[in-house]
C-alpha cells in the first residue's frame, strides 16, 4: 500500500497550459495550490499551433524519461471534446505503452455528442486504455458505464475554494451574473432574448452582469441595438480577484446552457452562497435542487427563463435563502474533500 504522504509524488497531470482559460484550468489551478507536490506537463501552447505542436511532441519524447528516471507511475490526464480528446488519446495509449498507469478524466461538456459523432464504439476502444475513468457527476459517471462500458469510473467533484465570508445581500434590484463563453452552447443569446421580450417588466428590477470571451461584438451589437445597457453590462473576461468581486457582488448565478459537465461558474457561486439558476443538463441537477438552492431550467425554453427571474422578483429574499442552501450543498467539491477522493484512486490502482 502506497503511502498517502508520497503518492501525489508518484503522479503526472496532464492537460492544457497554466494560463489559459475556461474550466479545466481552474480546476488545475486549484489542484496546484492544494496538492504537494504537484508534477505537471501541458499538451499545448499559449504561443499558438507551432508552439503547440512543439510542446505537445516534447511531452510524448519525454515521457519514457519520466518513466525511468522518476517516482511518477501515474498519469492523470484531463480531457475534453473534438481536438483535445484527440490529442489525449494519444498520450493515452503510449503511456499505457510504456507501463503507466492512465487515468482519464473527463471535462467535456458535448463528449456525449462527440462520442456518437466520433462512434461510441472507437471512443471507447480508447478509453480501454485507461485504468480508471473519472467523471464529474453521477449522469456523467452512468453514460461512461452503461454507453461506452468503462468499468471503473468514479465520480469526482471539479475543486472549488470556501469562500471568505460569503453573503447575498439583495438591495433595490436583483444582480444576476453570467459567468462563461458567450455564445450558443452556453445560452447567454437566450438569456438576452428573454430579457428584451421582457424589457419594461425588469428595468429596474434586475441587472446582468457578463463576464467571458467568445462572440463579444454580437453582444456589444445587441445590448446597442435594443437599449439594454441600463440592465446588462459586459465587464470582459473574469477569473482571480475580478471573478471573485463578481460572485460577492451577485445574488444570483445564471447559465442557461444547452450542455455541460458540471460547470464551475456553478460550483463557486454556490460556495460564495449565491442562488442558481440553470439548465438541468449534465451534472448540473445532482447540486441544484429546484426550489431548494435555485430552479432548473430547461435549455433554449425562454418561457423557464422569464418564470426563474420572475420568481426572484416576486420574492427577492428567496435569493438569500437559496444561496444559504447552496453552501450547505456545496462541502463535496472543496478541495479537502477532492484531495482525499483522489488519493484513494491513486492508491487503488499502485
């Protein structure tokens, strides 16, 4: 039995670099302030496709080094959709080559779409390559099983840090946030369109604040073009202290995706004790419990989207309570927890 004292010694994370953006960099970013030591090499670039390509052939030279010259056995390897499960695969199947042991942890929020695009029966031909599988939900744990018949797969909450004092204190109007890509997938156009069918009801009753990357110029055209800017302002992209300023200032959190994993914009808002409202997509219905610490909604439905905010309007210190409930939901997917999660894996398969 190996010793938890040692064992994250004896791993290798794999993913995208330590500056980029989007989920499965938070999530790496908060292993590397909790886990010591924390060995890590990236597949990809900030420098663009070269650099790109570079730091991904270097990391396939290197690993037989790695394998010989250090304590690292396991290979802990984040992955996503499309190009970057692609690129996994690979490091995949040589690290099971060269007698590692391979974990393979899902953040895709469209592999179900992917995977029966792709063919379920050639992505799980690769997935065979790993040892274990870690999903982020129970729905996503169940799809690995029963779909592309993984047998072992265990489910693992994304990391999210306590927040420090976290309160939701409504005042004259109630503050939703957006937090994520802008674009279709993540639902913030559906958001927006709700909010111009429904202009005169919520002036002055809410204000949205997004912060992201993606199609900003149709954002900035639209918010214009029907004189949005006294409800909703675009504040950029947001991750650190900004995000962290964000989720303080907000009552509620809004994602009105068409798919997902289990996001983190959620995870956190929850641990700042904010209201949530979301679709019921992936993982999100296993930590939103409609009533309780927020509504489910369902994708693309502006009619759900209207009736969530108006519920908070009606009652706006329902959003207190719900956010109450949300930190009492939340202790799973704080990083003690995780940490301890995640050893118990390693040791299992050493």
């Amino acid at each position: 039995m190996t010793s938890t004292d040692t064992i994250f010694d004896k791993v290798l994370f794999i993913g995208p670099y330590a500056s980029g953006k989007g989920g499965v960099v938070s999530v790496l970013t908060t292993y590397r302030r909790h886990i010591e030591p924390f060995h890590f090499a990236a597949t990809c670039s900030r420098g663009g496709m070269v650099a790109s390509a570079f730091s991904f052939a270097w990391l396939l030279v290197k690993l037989p080094f790695v394998k010989l010259f250090t304590a690292r056995r396991i290979l802990h390897i984040h992955f996503a959709s499309y190009g970057s499960f692609f690129r996994k695969s690979i490091v995949m199947r040589w690290g099971k080559a060269l007698r590692f042991r391979v974990i393979g942890h899902c953040h895709g929020a469209e592999f179900k779409i992917f995977a029966e695009k792709k063919g379920f029966d050639k992505v799980a031909a690769t997935l065979k390559k790993c040892d274990a599988i870690i999903a982020l939900s129970e729905s996503w744990r169940r799809f690995f099983v029963d779909s592309l018949h993984c047998s072992d797969v265990t489910t693992v909450f994304n990391p999210i840090e306590k927040a420090d004092n976290p309160t939701n204190e409504v005042s004259d109007r109630i503050k939703l946030l957006f937090l994520g890509r802008i674009g279709q997938r993540k639902g913030l156009f559906d958001l927006i369109d709700t909010i111009i069918a429904h202009k005169a009801e919520f002036d002055g009753k809410i204000h949205l604040t997004i912060g992201g990357d993606g199609d900003v110029e149709k954002l900035i055209a639209t918010i214009n073009a029907y004189g949005l800017s006294d409800i909703i302002d675009y504040v950029g992209w947001a991750s650190g202290e900004k995000k962290n300023r964000l989720l303080n200032e907000a009552n509620i959190l809004i994602l009105p995706s068409h798919n997902e994993g289990l996001p983190m914009s959620v995870l956190e808002a929850m641990a700042h004790g904010k209201a949530i409202i979301a679709s019921a997509v992936g993982g999100i219905p296993e930590v939103v419990e409609n009533g309780r610490n927020g509504f489910l909604i369902t994708p693309g439905d502006n009619n759900s989207i209207h009736k969530s905010i108006s519920n908070y309007i009606s009652d706006p210190e329902m959003a207190a309570v719900h956010g109450k409930e949300s930190l009492a939901m939340i202790a799973d997917a704080y990083p003690e927890k995780v940490k301890h999660q995640l050893k118990n894996i390693y040791s299992r398969l050493l």
